[in-house]
C-alpha cells in the first residue's frame, strides 16, 4: 500500500512501527493522533527531555519538548497525516496512517543536515525505537 509519506523516501533513516489500536480504525483521526502523540508528556519521558536538553545544549542544538501544533502537519487525508519539523542539524518527518484492522503505521523519516545531525541521531536513535511505540500505544 502506498503512502503518502513514501514522497520523502528516500532518506538517512526511516522506520515504520505498527501499532494495533484499541478502537476502530474509523474512529482514528490521524491528524489528532499525531498532535496527541507530540504533546503526551508523561514524567518518565520529560525525564528523558530533559537529560536530552542538556546535553545537546553545548551543540546549539534546540532544546525542548516537540509541541505539535497545526503549523507542523503538511499533509492531512481521512487514512494518513505527516508532520515536518525542520531543525539546524535534521530534518525530520511523521506520519501516522490508518492501514485497516485497527492497524495503525507510524512511521519515522530523517534526512540530516550535517554530521551533527548525524551524530545526535545515532544516540537519540535508540531511545527513539523504544519511545515511538510505547507513547502511541498508550495513547491509543
């Protein structure tokens, strides 16, 4: 199945993550999901922020929590929403798409700048991987 976000591969990194949902699919709005998703911020992952802010601030890297608002989606239909946030060292993509069965595809796409996009990236990966799926399973 093609998606909307297949336009921005290819890419330095990307990945797809899905998700079984606990309700229909056509209750699903992707583009609320994403917003929702963005702006969850319950205390283990603020933790996370905040170590993050700290250690990327030496870099001039920009510190914070990534709050969603509508500015950020640039592609919204009833089955797929896509998100850019373009910072100084990566550009980065989010998609969430509803692909049937309650089935939801989020899926992750990176290009750097620079190879401080690159290097931020290769320790923020990890936790990315880890933080991806638990945040959107608790939210749907």
């Amino acid at each position: 199945m093609e998606k909307l976000i297949d336009k921005f591969l290819p890419a330095d990194y990307h990945d797809t993550f899905v998700i079984k949902a606990s309700k229909p699919a056509e209750q699903i709005v992707p583009k609320e999901l994403i917003k929702k998703i963005f702006n969850h911020s319950p205390a283990w992952l603020s933790f996370l922020y905040k170590v993050r802010n700290i250690l990327v601030k030496p870099f001039g890297i920009e510190g914070g929590d990534i709050l969603i608002s509508e500015d950020y989606i640039i592609e919204d239909t009833e089955n797929e929403a896509i998100m850019r946030k373009d910072d100084k060292h990566l550009l980065f993509y989010v998609s969430i798409a509803k692909i049937g069965n309650n089935l939801i595809d989020v899926t992750t796409v990176v290009q750097y700048h620079n190879a401080l996009g690159k290097v931020y990236f290769f320790f923020i990966k990890p936790f990315h991987k880890m933080i991806v799926p638990r945040v959107v399973k608790e939210i749907i």
